[in-house]
C-alpha cells in the first residue's frame, strides 16, 4: 500500500505586512512552544516583535516549556480553562487532540483560504474529520549521510553514493573493519541511526495501518519482508555483537557516525548543524534514503515536525487565528533563513538559500509525514517488541508481528470503545 505523496500545491500566498484586523480594546494572546535554548528564543523572539509592533491591539506574550512537557501541561491547561491561546506542538499528534475535542476546528476561522499555500501532505496532518484543526509550521525530512574518506579509504567512489538496498549491503561489506575478533566499525545497519523499522517500511511502501491509519495491519507481506531485511543484517555481525556495537555509541562527537564506527547511517537533515559543531572538518555526502529498487517516491523517506494549534480553552479565537496564521506564514520565513528548519508554508524555504538547505528541501518530495493513529497511539510499543524479539532473540518475523497485530488490534478496538463514550 502506497502512501500519499508529499506534493506542492498551486496558489502561493503572500502576506508581507501582516496585520490583525484593528480592535478597539487590546488583548494579551499567551503562546507556548519547547523553544527554550540560546539558539532557537532569539528567533522566536524576534518574530513575537514584529507581530506585536504591528498589531498593538493583540500583544503576545512568549513562554517556553520543554519540549516533554508541553503536550502535557497543554492538554492539563485545556482542562483547567488555562491553557496557552496559541501552542506548537508534535505534528504526528494534532489528530489526537483533535479528536479528544481539545483544540479548536480552524475551518470556521478562515483556514480553508490559506490551505493551497502549505505542501497539502502536511496541512493533511491536523485535518480530522474533514475539519481543520492546526497550521503546519516546520517539517523534517530523513537522509543517508555517508563518510567521504571512508568510503575513499576501501576504494569506493564518494561521488557514487548507494541508491538501493543491494549498494548499502555491497558497501558495507567493504566498509566493515575488524580487529581481531571484535568490530571496530560496521559498515552499515538499518536499525542505526534515525530511521528503524518503521522507517523503512515507508521506504518499502507500506504501513502498519490501513489507508485511514485506523485498522491494524502490522503483519502484513511488507512488513514481515522489511523486518526479515533488518535480521539479515543483524545475523551478519551476530545479534550479540550488534547490541553491544550499538550500546558502544556516544553524545555529540563519540556518536556513531562522527567517531567513524558506522560510516553510512541515516539521520533527520537537521543532523547537519550537529555535524558543523562537533565535526567540521569530517569529509561527508547526504543523498535520499536508498531504495529496494533505487527509485525514489513521495514514501522513501519520513519526516516529522510541528503544528501551530489553539487551544479550545481560549477566549479570544479570532485573534489567535490571526496571530497563527502570522507565525506560519510571514514567521516562518524568518524560522527558516535563521534556524534551516524545513517550513510549512512553501514560499518560506525561499528564504533560505543555503545549498544543504535547499538540498534538503528539495527532499520533501520524497517525504511522507506519518501521523499517530486515533485509536492506538501507544502501537509502537507491540513493534519495537517485534523489532527486539526477532533481532536479539532470533524470533520468526512472522510469529512475532502476528503478536504485535493482536497486541495493536486490540489497542484499536479498545481505543474506538473509548472515543464512544
């Protein structure tokens, strides 16, 4: 099963000047996000007083709360009548809240008219029910990086990269160094880096759920096929030594990639600033996530990122509205030339000429944006089991996503039994 293609939509809005309609009392919007540190508040900052000079009637006032906590405290403050007028949070999870009747329906409000500006595969990430109910804000999007001197150092050519699961097995063959009995680097792993399992079920083009996201079908063709991949790479290196390999991994420089052990990994494009600050002087390449057959499509990779939502406990709707749309579009601009975070809204990656960032921008099309089903948003417990038990156990792939499907239907059927109360 194919999933949608990450695709850009025709009309391009732009709201240069962006201003609130005129009110004749001011009102004080409180806005939330997990941007706490000395190289993300700056930018927000500078944002908040754009709006706020323009619109002296609508003031904003900026809290940062950290990123495990925010869905938390917001989803409390909702309950209580205290919530923030405008939030960001998860993108995978807006559906959730939404369908707990926890943030406001924004079709009412005029979201509808700025729907064309936004790549329709993230703006599909808060629409439930056929209501809109959040603002895509900024994206992700997930990359092979690969080592230059390394691939130089076993005679492959840097500038001809792997493109299919075949190359990643045919490179990493070269790639693997021992000494001794023991691994001091292994070429590749599928289960390393950013991506895992779920990953590359996307990149193969399935899902563990039907094409609503809401039955499970966690045992299907594909799916046992991708997990039989991952233990053919397992029982290369022994599951014993894939373990305490992957245990062996470090922060910041001493992480796997940057030490040397695994010179192909894939990791989200923001890896790049990691890379400027701990490693500037490593020679490396990043190209689409290779493919079984090495053609790339709108599921090759997958991305996440965060939505502007309202919070259903505000009292001034119509201004949050306003001061959201600001920050997706007009703020967004500004978020992507200082932060190269990937927007939303698709004229805001002009902003940003950076050729990395471009490359990476241009990698959205081959990005689905996966969302956590309504009805099971704890599944991926019953996979990662999966993953372990047939990795590290030696389980049958089969036997052991037959669990996880019994596991998750019945997460499934419990869940629609809730939302019915």
């Amino acid at each position: 099963m194919r999933r949608k293609v990450l695709t850009v939509t025709g009309l391009l809005i732009g709201l240069n000047a962006f201003t609130a309609p005129a009110l004749a009392q001011q009102v004080t919007l409180k806005f939330s996000a997990h941007w706490l540190s000395e190289q993300r508040r700056p930018t927000i900052t500078r944002i908040i007083d754009t709006w706020n000079q323009r619109n002296p009637n609508i003031q904003v006032e900026y809290t940062g709360v950290p990123f495990d906590q925010i869905i938390t405290k917001t989803v409390a403050g909702v309950a209580a009548g205290n919530a923030p007028d405008v939030v960001v949070l998860d993108i995978r999870t807006t559906k959730q809240r939404a369908s707990k009747n926890q943030i406001l329906d924004l079709t009412s409000l005029g979201a509808n008219t700025i729907a064309s500006g936004f790549y329709s595969n993230l703006w599909s990430t808060a629409t439930y029910n056929g209501k809109q109910y959040g603002l895509p804000f900024v994206t992700d999007t997930r990359v092979l990086f690969y080592n230059k001197a390394a691939f130089k150092e076993v005679g492959l050519d840097p500038n001809k990269p792997p493109k299919t699961w075949d190359d990643l097995w045919n490179y990493a063959l070269k790639l693997d160094k021992k000494d001794g009995a023991r691994w001091v680097r292994m070429g590749f792993h599928p289960n390393f880096g950013e991506f895992g399992y779920p990953g590359w079920l996307t990149n193969a083009g399935d899902s563990f759920f039907d094409k609503n996201n809401e039955e499970a079908r966690a045992n299907n063709a594909t799916a046992v096929k991708v997990l039989n991949w991952m233990k053919k790479w397992t029982d290369k290196y022994g599951a014993n030594n894939y373990a305490a390999f992957k245990a062996s991994f470090g922060g910041g420089a001493q992480d796997e990639f940057m030490s040397g052990k695994v010179p192909m990994v894939v990791r989200n494009g923001n890896y790049l600033t990691t890379l400027k600050v701990n490693a500037p002087n490593l020679q490396y390449g990043f190209v689409p996530v290779p493919t079984e057959d090495g053609k790339q499509d709108g599921t090759s990779s997958w991305g996440g990122g965060f939505n502007i939502e309202i919070p259903r406990s505000t009292k001034y709707p119509k201004q949050a509205f306003a001061f959201a749309k600001y920050l997706a579009t007009e703020g967004a601009k500004v978020w992507a030339a200082e932060q190269n975070d990937l927007p939303g809204y698709q004229v805001a990656r002009l902003a940003n000429k950076n050729a990395n960032f471009v490359k990476l921008a241009n990698n959205l099309k081959y990005t689905f944006v996966d969302t956590v089903p309504v009805y099971a948003p704890s599944y991926e417990n019953a996979i990662n089991k999966a993953v372990d038990d047939v990795l590290l156990r030696n389980k049958n792939a089969k036997e052991a996503l037959d669990e996880a499907q019994a596991a998750i239907a019945k997460l499934v059927t419990d869940g629609k039994r809730d939302a019915a109360r």
